[in-house]
C-alpha cells in the first residue's frame, strides 16, 4: 500500500473520533512516527508584521546595507509563517507541528546555544540567552572599536530587567550605568543580584521608570521576567519620562551608550532621547522586533535626524531570526582604525 493511501486512511480514522480526541491522537502518532515538534504560533508580535511586503520594507529601510535588510525581510516572513499556521489542520489555536528540520528555518524560536554560553553564564551568574551575555545586545560585535569611546561615560540600559546586562557592561569602565526598569517585581529581583554582585548605587543606578516620548504613566500587567508589554487594562502602573528630561532634571551629560528593550516602544524611546542623542553621539543598541515601529520606524527616524551614523540591523546570533537589534555607531567610532 502506498504512502498516500495509508494518509486517507489515517484521517479517515481520525475522522471517527470526536476533535478533542483527534488532536491528541494526532499529535501523539506524529511525534511518535515522523520528525515532529511542537511550534508555538501565537508568538506575541507576528501579527504585527504578516502585512509587511518586501517593498515597503526596502523602500523604509533605504541606506542600510543589503545583509540588514535581508535580516528584516526574513524576520518578517518568519512572522507572517507564523500567522499563517494558526490555520493548519488540527492546530489548536496556540501550538502546531512542524518538522524539526523546517522549525529553526520557519519561525521564530530560541536558537541553539552557542557551546560558549555556559562559560559566560557561569562568568556572569545569570543563566540567560547569549543575545545578553554574548553579544550583549549587539555590542561585542564592535567591542574593539567601541571601548576607548565608551570608557569613563554614562550608559543607560532601557528595560533592565533583572539586570543580566549591567556586568557585560561594567567591563567597559562606564562612569555610571542608569538602569530604567518598570516592573517593580522586577527591580528587586535586579536590586538582589546587584547586592549579590557587590555592585553598588555609584557603579549602577536602578530607576524604577519607563522611558518614552512624554511625561505619562504606563499601564501593564506586572508579571515579572521579561516581555512586560504595556496594557491600558493591566492593573499596574509605572511613570515614563523622556530621556532628556531625566537627563537635565539630574545633570546628567556625556552618555556613551544607550541600550533599549522596552517591548514596542522603542521608536517614543528614540523621540524623547533626541536630544540626547544628538549632543552625546552615544553608541545605540535598539531593540527592533517588538513592533513595525521598532523595526522600521526607529530607522527612519534615526536616520533622518542623525548626521554621520552607520545603522545596521542584526539577528543574535546570525541566521536565528532572534532578538532584532538596530544597532547605531557614531562616525568618530565608525571610522577608528
């Protein structure tokens, strides 16, 4: 009998039963017989992107290099994969199958570790992704060129978290590190592992705040962890203030890098730091894949208002289609021999 007559068959089976036991039947005969695995699909940005068309994202993305914007265009294909799947056969709704050999080149998921990761866990105590501790955020790709400059000046790490960041990033010999994080569960979790490390307020700074284009208050659903998007309905609340107004308000100058993660509201980030920005020519590591503002949007913006910049869009690591980062180096940084 012939691979396809056995298919007509199977279904027929699985026809008999009622849809909830079909599921699990099907579920539990695919992973047993093929090379299946699950593949979450309602991933939490996907139905931002499944519109996006190649032009649109050539023509906004205009003046990077071809490597970032076939970066973008794989990320948004992946996205709209994503969405896509949510009509499979006996797809539930929130996961499906995929085969192994198609789920790393099809969607979005946690890369493999790099065999390096657990030398750097171990370095840093924190048992997080190599998009943090390897390539933090897109910076040890110019390590090199990047550390005289940023020696002895201020950082600020936008959406912090639990502070996997701030050891990577004492290394550079910053002046100051203010680190913005809005979920209070969060900042005591960040404030313990600065107390475990011995590091003090005068090396890094938690600031229990958001930042964005105006003075306002956040609303979301403080869960702890990461990924805290903002929710007019959640039941927690945060204040969110403008980059330049903190730093006047403070008398802070002289910033040398700023690294944002803040769940889609990278571009009102970019807005109310301009400034900033503009007086300070700090190294930027943006995250770019929460929303079409993020990824297309911050560019745009960046682009039009900054004068000697080299952008790049970069996946960490290359070729995962994880954690989409604009990364922004000033010209006198650039342009180092």
């Amino acid at each position: 009998m012939n691979r396809d007559k056995l298919k007509n068959i199977y279904w027929q089976i699985l026809g008999i039963f009622p849809r909830k036991w079909a599921l699990k039947l099907n579920l539990a005969f695919r992973c047993l017989f093929e090379d299946w695995d699950f593949a979450v699909n309602t991933y939490l940005f996907s139905a931002e992107f499944a519109d996006l068309d190649a032009d649109a994202i050539r023509r906004r993305l205009s003046g990077l290099d071809e490597n970032s914007i076939a970066v973008a265009l794989e990320y948004v294909r992946r996205c709209r994969n994503l969405e896509q799947m949510k009509g499979y056969p006996f797809s539930d709704g929130s996961t499906s199958l995929l085969l192994r050999k198609n789920l790393k080149s099809e969607i979005m998921c946690v890369p493999d570790a790099p065999p390096e990761l657990k030398s750097y866990q171990k370095k840093y105590g924190f048992k997080t992704g190599a998009e943090v501790l390897i390539y933090q955020h897109g910076l040890s790709f110019w390590q090199d060129k990047a550390s005289a400059y940023l020696r002895n000046k201020v950082f600020i790490d936008a959406g912090a978290c639990i502070g996997e960041l701030e050891p990577a990033l004492l290394e550079y010999e910053p002046s100051r590190i203010y680190a913005f994080e809005p979920s209070q569960k969060n900042v005591r979790l960040f404030e313990k592992e600065m107390k475990k490390r011995r590091i003090g307020p005068e090396q890094v700074q938690i600031v229990p705040a958001g930042l964005g284009n105006e003075n306002c208050c956040m609303h979301f659903s403080d869960c702890g962890g990461s990924g805290q998007k903002v929710d007019i309905a959640g039941a927690d609340s945060c204040t969110v203030v403008p980059l330049d107004k903190f730093a006047a308000d403070n008398h802070i100058s002289g910033i040398g890098l700023l690294k944002s993660d803040v769940e889609g509201m990278g571009l009102q980030l970019c807005q109310g730091a301009i400034s900033v920005i503009k007086r300070d020519r700090p190294v930027l590591l943006l995250a770019a894949y929460h929303s079409q503002d993020e990824l297309l949007g911050q560019y745009e913006y960046l682009h039009k208002e900054l004068s000697d910049y080299h952008f790049e869009l970069r996946d960490l690591p290359a070729g995962s289609c994880f954690e989409i980062t604009l990364i922004g180096i000033p010209g006198e940084v650039e342009n180092k021999k």
